[in-house]
C-alpha cells in the first residue's frame, strides 16, 4: 500500500520543530479541500477545491489522479457534490435570498448538473413557470430502464406553496412532477423502480405524524399515526435491508428508536434503541447497510454484510491512531474516500482501493506541521449539582500546563457537541499560546435524551454553569489561572459568551460574541411574526418560557443586563445571518453603549451564519485574536 508524496515531504519539512506557530491564515482560511466524492462504479472522483475565497471542482481519475475536468464555481457557497452516474455530476450551492411565499430572506438550496464529457451544465429545476428552483432534501438518484433520474424535492405554486416531488432526466434535464402535491406531506420513498412507495405527513398545528403506504392500483393507506409531538416528530429514513420495509426514527420517551414498517404491514414493528448512531443507506438502493458512532471518543462504523465490515476493517488498518470518517465510497464498497484525521498532521483526504491494493492521498485540509498542531485530551468533572460533565481540552505547544490564559469555548446548537477531531477554531487560539476548554454543557446533543432535556429552560443558568465550572475545575488542578479567562463563542456559544458577562460575571475576563443571541423575546417574536412556529416552539422550550413574550426570556437575555458588564465585549456578525438576525447584536451593541460600557463591533459583509465565506472567516479569527491578546495577553 503506497502514500502519495506530500506525506513524505510534511515529515521531511517537519524533522527540524519550528520556532513559531503557522500563521492565523494557515488555520482560519478556508479548508484546501472541502469535499471528495467517489462515482458509483469507482473510476472517477470529484474534489472541491478552495484558493483564497474561490471553489473549484476537480474531476480527476480515480486510478491514475489525471485531472478530465474543473469546474469553476467561484466565491458560490458549494454545499455538497453528488454522482448521478458516470457523466454526471450534481452540485449543491446556498444562496442568501428571499422566494415567494416567505416573508423573510433566507439561505436556499439551489442546484447544477454538469456533464463531466459534454462540459455542458444545466439548473436543477430550472424550466418550469409554476415551480421554485429552490431543492429541499437530498437528490434520490434512480435507474430506469437504462435513463438515470433524480427524484428531489422542491415547491410548486397553484393556490399556495407545496411540497412537490419532482423527477428529472439527468441527461436533458426534463422534469415532471412525480407525486401530486398533498398538504403535510414532508418526504417521500421511490424504488429501485422509480415508484413512490411511502410518504410521510405532518401538520405543525396539531402535531400529527403519519406514515403512508401506496398500494398499486388501489392509492394511499395510512400504517401509522403519532399525535401530540410538535418538535420531535417522527422521521422516515429510508429502506430497511431491503425494500419490502422502511426505517421510521422516532424520540419516545428517554430513547432514540427505529421501527421497522413492513410495506405490506398495518403498524409499525417493535422499538429497537440505536442512541446517538447514524444510519449508512446504499446510494442507489437506499437501503440500510450500516450506521457510524461515536463510543467513548473514538468514531465507529459497523456494516451489516460481513463483507463491507471486513472490506471497511481493511481501510482503517491503513491508519493506525487515526479518527477515520468515511466520506464517499463505491456501489461495491471496494473504493473508499475517507478522512483521515491525525493528532500530529491533522485532516487529510485519501482514496483508498482495495481491489487495487492501491492508497494516493487527495491532500490535507490545512496546510499545517505538527509543530502547528495543539494536543488535545478529554476532560472530565462534575457541575455544582452533580452532573457528570465532559469536554476536550487543547493545551497549547511548548508550555506547561500549568497556570496557562484560558480561553473558554462553549459550541453552538446548543444540542450539538464538541467532538475529538481536529478543529480548526481551537488549534488557532491554542496556537496564540492558550489552552482551550470546549464542555459538553447540558442541553448537548450526543449523550441522551435526559442529557440534552435536562438543559431544557437553562439558559443563561445551570448551562452557563457547567461552563464556569469547567474554570474552576481547570484552576484547582493547577492547569490554569483563573484570573486569565475569557470565553469565545459563536450562536449559542456566543449567548454564552455575553451570558458570562451579563448573567454569571466574575469568571472572565473579556467576551467575543460571533452571531450570538442577545435580546431573546425579540428573536422568538421575530420567528413568530413569519411563522415559524415549530421554531418556536423549540427555542421556547430550550429557552425557559411558554410563549414569546415570557418574561423569562428578558430576565435571561444579556442586553437587559447590559448595565451589569465590567470586562470588554467583542460582538461579530454576519450581515446575511438567517440563523440568528443580525440585529441581534446591533441591539447588543446599543445597549452596551447606552450603558457606557466597553463594546467593539465587527460587521462581516456578505457572510452567513456558519462562516462561510474565507475572507470573512478570517475577518472574524483575526478580530478575536487581536481582541484576546489585547484584553488576556497569553504571555
């Protein structure tokens, strides 16, 4: 098994340690490579390469790495790349935008077909008066008597905007409507076929679920019906090893569970726990061959043939003390494009193929050396209440851990995690010399149900908390001194960031706040008046109050506590941020001024909630660095 020659030349590179830390730019622009993605028969990969704020797509051969095509994209915001088949190449792009039937700008989904031969393209969706090009959901890609189709999701218009399925010939780009549109229905399942044989239907307003099966000739049967969830709905997610069932996710109770529903059944199967796993479909099927996990800190596939489990077994060999994600592999599962993470070189994508016994890496994300690259450990304590906390500490290089600056570094969601791979944020703080905290706070996704709803109603409480309860447990160890702290966060991280200096005061010593909610009722009023309710009714829940104009969610907001500042406030937002509105912190930014309070406010221009532009992400990296050193100098 060989290694492309990049791997050899980083180690030669890095025989010599260096005196100084990559530059911010080494770690807060753009990644190299954002996605790599195998054709179904193997031969063929398409790469998203970024220089600078540009994306291009490389077509190259997946056996001798010869370059058939680029596509240039631009500073296009391309979110994902999909094969339809061997000629054809589906790309993925957001766009900040207002459509029809909405009463506020938003980011949507809007696609391309290339044909990697011919170098034509065309828009997905793209020829028809009476319908949106605005994609919903991944493409299904079908082969249909030797066409080959993708079945998406889009909106078409008559007296109102519905939920339409659409078919189209990859080849031309003709598209029809494959399933009339129905009110609440929200996803569909089409066969190996091209037959719509499930759906699934929900109304926001009651909180009903059903799942529907269609009979030949005879139309739709109800197999079941939830009541009485408005957030936690049930959701189809494909076939089941077969085709003859379909996979349902539910919440019920405490677990997370599938049900198997037999296409021919009239209920659903008995409840099967899977926790925090995610399901691996095959992409022609759709049907389930294996899920992935996280158990303990190590990222774990399992495949339901013995055979792919062995086939998967071989790639992992190939990277000993690696975390391995799987990102694309063949419809055989003998080629794989995987994304190797490594303590000392950090993330690089390899094509792997087992027929060939052949391995070329694709090329790392970041151009970093092991001297560039932090050491990370899991951090374990317990909050002021008892419940067990767990988090991931990066020390930075060449200091002892011993009374270091701390910079504490809370993850949005909030039900989402820090995970143990390389990321990117961290690494850059660490590498200015502070050692890092990222907690898995309360509310966090990834350890339960009871985990995440026992941050129900804490915001701004026993959530923010479990972060100054990670200081104190760092300076009782002696690793830091709890009197060179500041928190750094972005969306909900950035709640918690002015929430630690508006709501829970003494602990740090300065806050940046990228896109981070500060006047709550106005955020959930603002959801309200364009009628998100289900989105309502989830950060209510999250936030405490039972209606949008609790007071509750005054008492927990950090601009009606504005007065109670005493450290220095960095606020950072995207203007196209559709996640959290701007204004959010334009509010944040008058009321710590009116209050006579030290406050600086970083605009990104033409930047979206997630960071996704390169010259505003490292905007945004170099204001909050230049802000820590100046307010918690690490030396």
């Amino acid at each position: 098994m060989k290694r492309l020659t990049w791997i050899a030349a980083l180690v030669l590179v890095c025989a010599a340690p260096s005196a100084f830390a990559a530059p911010l730019e080494a770690y807060g622009k753009l990644p190299s490579i954002e996605n790599a993605k195998i054709s179904s028969d193997g031969k063929t990969l398409a790469v998203v390469v970024t220089n600078g704020e540009a994306r291009n797509i490389v077509i190259e051969s997946a056996v001798d790495q010869k370059v058939l095509a680029t596509i240039n994209t631009g500073n296009q915001k391309v979110r994902s790349v999909q094969w339809a088949d061997a000629d054809h190449l589906m790309v993925t792009k957001t766009t900040y935008a207002h459509i029809p039937d909405m009463s506020r700008k938003g980011e949507f989904a809007l696609g391309v077909v290339y044909n990697i031969r011919t170098h034509k393209q065309y828009p997905i969706l793209g020829n028809g008066d009476a319908r949106s090009n605005v994609i919903f959901g991944a493409p299904t890609i079908r082969v249909i008597k030797g066409r080959t189709y993708a079945f998406l999701g889009g909106i078409s218009y008559g007296w109102e905007g519905l939920y339409t399925l659409y078919k189209m010939d990859i080849d031309t780009g003709s598209t029809d409507v494959a399933e009339e549109p129905v009110r609440y229905v929200n996803d569909w399942l089409v066969d190996a076929g091209g037959a719509t044989v499930a759906r699934s239907l929900f109304d926001p307003d009651t909180g009903q679920w059903r799942l529907e099966v269609k009979q030949p000739g005879k139309g739709w049967r109800q197999v079941k019906k939830v009541i009485g969830n408005k957030i936690e709905r049930p959701e189809m997610l494909g076939f089941g090893q077969s085709e003859l069932s379909v996979l349902v996710g539910a919440q019920e109770g405490d677990d997370y569970v599938e049900h198997e529903v037999a296409l021919g059944g009239d209920d659903w199967g008995p409840a099967t726990k899977i926790g925090d796993r995610s399901e691996i479909f095959d992409r022609l099927s759709e049907e389930l061959i294996g899920w992935s996990s996280l158990v303990g800190d190590q990222l774990r596939y399992h495949f339901v043939a013995p055979a792919d489990q062995a086939a998967w077994e071989q790639v992992q060999k190939l990277f000993p003390d690696q975390q391995v994600r799987l990102e694309s592999m063949s419809a055989d599962r003998r080629q794989f494009v995987v994304l190797a993470d490594s303590r000392t070189l950090g993330p690089a994508f390899c094509v792997v193929d087992l027929d060939a016994k052949t391995a070329h890496w694709l090329g790392p994300q970041y151009q970093l050396t092991p001297d560039d690259i932090a050491p990370v450990q899991p951090v374990a304590y317990n909050a002021q209440d008892g419940t067990p906390l767990t988090g991931y500490l990066t020390l930075p290089r060449g200091k002892a851990a011993k009374d270091l600056p701390l910079i504490m570094f809370p993850h949005g969601g909030p039900a989402a995690r820090d995970e143990p791979f390389f990321d990117w944020w961290a690494q850059a703080m660490a590498s200015r010399g502070y050692a890092v905290l990222q907690v898995n706070y309360r509310g966090s996704d990834g350890f339960g149900w009871k985990f995440m709803s026992a941050g129900f109603g804490q915001w701004g409480l026993k959530m923010q908390t479990d972060l100054s309860d990670g200081v104190r447990h760092l300076a009782a160890e002696g690793v830091i001194d709890p009197k060179r702290v500041c928190i750094v966060g972005a969306s909900y991280g950035g709640y918690a960031a002015l929430a630690g200096a508006t709501l829970d005061t003494g602990v740090y010593r300065c806050a940046v706040s990228i896109a981070g909610p500060a006047d709550l009722r106005r955020m959930v009023e603002v959801d309200s008046m364009a009628g998100a309710d289900t989105t309502v009714r989830y950060w209510t829940r999250f936030m405490g109050s039972r209606t949008a104009g609790d007071q509750h969610l005054v008492d927990i907001s950090p601009v009606a506590h504005a007065s109670a500042v005493t450290i220095p406030v960095l606020l950072i937002h995207g203007k196209d941020d559709t996640v959290v509105p701007f204004e959010q912190s334009q509010l944040m930014s008058d009321a710590l001024r009116s209050a006579g309070k030290p406050v600086s406010f970083v605009v990104l221009q033409s930047e979206d909630h997630w960071l996704s532009r390169g010259a505003t992400r490292l905007q945004m990296l170099q204001a909050t660095m230049d802000f820590l050193e100046k307010y918690n100098p690490p030396n």
